[in-house]
C-alpha cells in the first residue's frame, strides 16, 4: 500500500483511480498523517461481505455445553 499526500492526490486523481481499480490501495495522508484510502470496488465489495464479530459466533457449529460456563465474579474491587 502506498502513501500519496493530499496535494500529489489532487494532481493525480485519475491514475490513483486506475491503480485501485487494479488492486493498487494508496493511502493519502496530510501533514503526514493517514486521512483516507483509496481502494478499488472488488477489494471494497469484499471487504463488505467479511461477517460481524456477532454472526461469526451465530454461526457457529457450538452447541450448549460447548463452552465452560462464564465467571461471573468481580474481576476488581470497584470500591475507591
């Protein structure tokens, strides 16, 4: 992944387009740090489809019984 600054972006919209398209990212930064990325719309779909933390564990072959029953102590004294 390459970084591009805000104002080379600005310049060079149009070949940065063409790069992600072709599976090239950039990242474009400004005063040096990450703002945005450009990523073309394949790597965007797929990103997309990655499921939740949530549905992973929803689809889950685990049955009841499966896991060891939860801790459910204090981990800390709360009190101050």
């Amino acid at each position: 992944m390459r970084e591009v600054q805000l104002c080379e972006a600005k310049a060079k919209l149009s070949a940065l387009v063409e790069e992600a398209a072709q599976g090239e990212t950039a990242v474009i930064t400004r005063h040096g740090k990450p703002r945005a990325i450009i990523l073309g719309v394949d790597e965007w779909n797929r990103l997309r489809r990655v499921p939740s933390f949530g549905r992973l564990l929803l689809s889950s072959p685990l049955e009841d019984g499966d896991l060891p029953p939860r801790d459910t102590s204090p981990s800390r004294d709360a009190a101050m």
